[in-house]
C-alpha cells in the first residue's frame, strides 16, 4: 500500500504519519508532503491506497487539493481523510462536496483516528480486491470469447475444405476472394470487426457446391440451361447448410452463401433482389468472386488477362455489380495485385 499524508506543518506531518504507521500493513510506504504542490504532483503520477491532508495551507487549501486530485482519482477509487478545525463546519461541508469521504477535527484524536484509517482502508482494499477480480473476469471472457471465434473460424475453414475437395481448382481462389471482399469491406468504412468476419465466412460462399453432382460441377465444357439451373442450387443449398447458427460469423457465412450471386440490376440468383435490398455482404463477395473466377483458369475456360477483366467489372459497374464496392476494390488496385501475388495456384 501506499499512504500520502500531506500538511504544511511538519509537527502535524510527524504525527500523522505515526498513527499511520502503527495501522498500515507491513510495508506500507508512507509519503510526506508540508507542499501541497508536489503532494498533488506525486498523487497525479501514483495511484495512493488514502490520502490525509489538511485543509489550512498556503497556495493550495485541502479543498482546492481534492478538487484537483478528483480529476484522476474518483472518490470510490482513491479514499480522501481531510484534517479541519473542530469548529470549520461549513470547511468540512465543502470538503465532503469536494470529494473528500471522511474528515478528522483538530485537534487529532487518536480513538476516533485509528477506527476511521481503518474502515477506509479496509473500504480500499475490498476495492481493489473488486477490481482485481473484475479484471480477471474480463480477461476470462476475452480469451473465452477468442477461443469461440477461433473455432467458428475452423469450423468454417473446414467446410471450406469440404467444398475444395469437390472442386480442386478453387483451393487458392477462397484465399484470393477472401481477402479481396476484406479489402472492399474496409475500403467503404465497415467497423474492423465485421471486416474480419468477412474475411473468415467469405471462403464457404460457395459451400452448397457440396450438393452439386460432379458431372455438372466438373464439367470442362458450356453448361446446358438444365444443368445451369442444378448448379445455380448451390446459394441455397449452401444457405440451408449454414442458415440457424447463434455464431454471427457462420450467420453471415449463411447471407453469404445466399446472396452473392444476386446482381445489382435484379437479373441474378436465387432471388432476383435488386440495389441494395442485396445484403452488403453478398454484394461485396460478388465483385471479389467474380473477378478472381474470371483471373483464374477453370476446366471449362483459360484464365483472363487482367485488362479483361477490370474492363468487365467496370462494365457491370450498376448492372452485375453494386458500384460502391467496385469502387472501393479499384481504389486498392496495389494490394488487389499484392494478394493476387502471394495466393497464387499451385500450378503457377
């Protein structure tokens, strides 16, 4: 622990400081101020177990005292003993008002001294015992809920593995689209959290793939209008895998899932929804789904250049695409490039 004792008068400050002494725990430090000056400069830079001070000084009084260490310590913080006159009613009145949550009359009494120093002290310690658990708890919760996420994570990640090994060409493309729709998210202000849960559901946008028969989902060549509408089950059927969670991050794997191939114009699936009636989320992951397919080579296509396809995405600008999002995905053109860089396919 640590007690200020601050007062003017010497004589009063060895005094004071001795009834502390003979009350404090072993190893309490004791420290003794007759400036008030530098014992509100010492009580600024520490956090004292109680403070004692007196309230007639020169430069500062007891009152004007508390008023500046209230600043930094609240009173159900750091305690405040102030040391009046038997006759400074009024002085001990302002003091409580102050802040102060106890006062001592001159001239000392050491009967009613020792019982006050040691409820406040107790009250201190049972506070700082509060806060200490308080704290605990809090960094219990913290890594609890971090252990959660963490798990959400690797749940998804494996559903993610799950739909790679039916379809091994996207291995590498999830990474890209990821980080691409973490891009985007960021780019148009969306709270750093969410952002980061973009990133961890956007890799099993395409999970419903899982329910899609090999013969379509394999195919090197153009899709008829009836295996078309087969493949195009997979929004929903991805939906349906993941829909019904308490997590926030496989709930928003879920609207994902269902919305990322709706287009801006309405012309898209599995709904038909329009403008932003399309969730963020899905609007964000088609631009970054789009453009990394159209890059990437597919059994039933060769990859495109990139001059192609920032034309076509610019083109679709108000029609596929919400032309917020394929703003913010141009306007970090160099990281785009960098991403593209570090997740390469196997076969490059």
């Amino acid at each position: 622990m640590a007690i200020a004792i601050v007062d003017d008068t010497p004589l009063n400050l060895t005094l004071i400081q001795a009834l502390v002494r003979k009350l404090a725990p072993a190893g309490t430090e004791i420290v003794c101020f007759t400036s008030p000056r530098e014992g509100l400069d010492w009580c600024g830079a520490h956090e004292p177990d109680l403070i004692i001070v007196d309230y007639m000084m020169p430069d500062l009084n007891g009152i004007e005292f508390i008023d500046a260490v209230r600043q930094f310590h609240p009173a159900d913080v750091v305690p405040i003993l102030m040391v009046t006159a038997a006759h400074e009613k009024e002085i001990r009145y302002q003091s409580l008002t102050a802040g102060a949550n106890d006062f001592l009359t001159k001239p000392i009494d050491r009967h009613e001294f020792d019982p006050r120093v040691r409820t406040m002290l107790a009250l201190r310690n049972s506070h700082t015992r509060l806060r200490s658990w308080n704290d605990d708890l809090r960094q219990a919760v913290i890594h609890k809920t971090a252990d959660i996420v963490a798990r959400e994570r690797e749940t998804i990640a494996r559903l993610a593995r799950a739909a790679e090994f039916r379809d091994p060409e996207t291995g590498a493309h999830i990474l890209r689209m990821a980080h691409y729709s973490q891009l985007i998210a960021q780019r148009l202000g969306l709270e750093p959290e969410l952002c980061e849960r973009i990133l961890s559901a956007a890799p099993v946008h395409d999970v419903g793939k899982v329910g899609t028969p090999d013969h379509i989902l394999l195919k090197p060549g153009r899709l008829t209008d009836e295996e078309m509408a087969i493949m195009r089950r997979h929004a929903t059927i991805g939906y349906d895998i993941l829909k019904g969670s308490s997590s926030p991050m496989i709930q928003l794997a879920a609207e994902i899932a269902l919305s990322h191939h709706e287009k801006f114009n309405g012309s898209g699936y599995p709904g038909g929804l329009a403008a932003e009636a399309i969730p963020l989320s899905g609007r964000i992951v088609a631009v970054a789904d789009v453009f990394d397919a159209l890059t990437s080579a597919r059994p039933y296509k060769p990859a495109w250049e990139l001059d192609r396809a920032v034309a076509f995405l610019k083109g679709e600008r108000g029609q596929h695409f919400d032309p917020t999002c394929v703003d913010a995905f141009f306007d970090q053109w160099s990281a785009v490039l960098a991403i593209r860089e570090r997740y390469k396919d196997d076969e490059e």
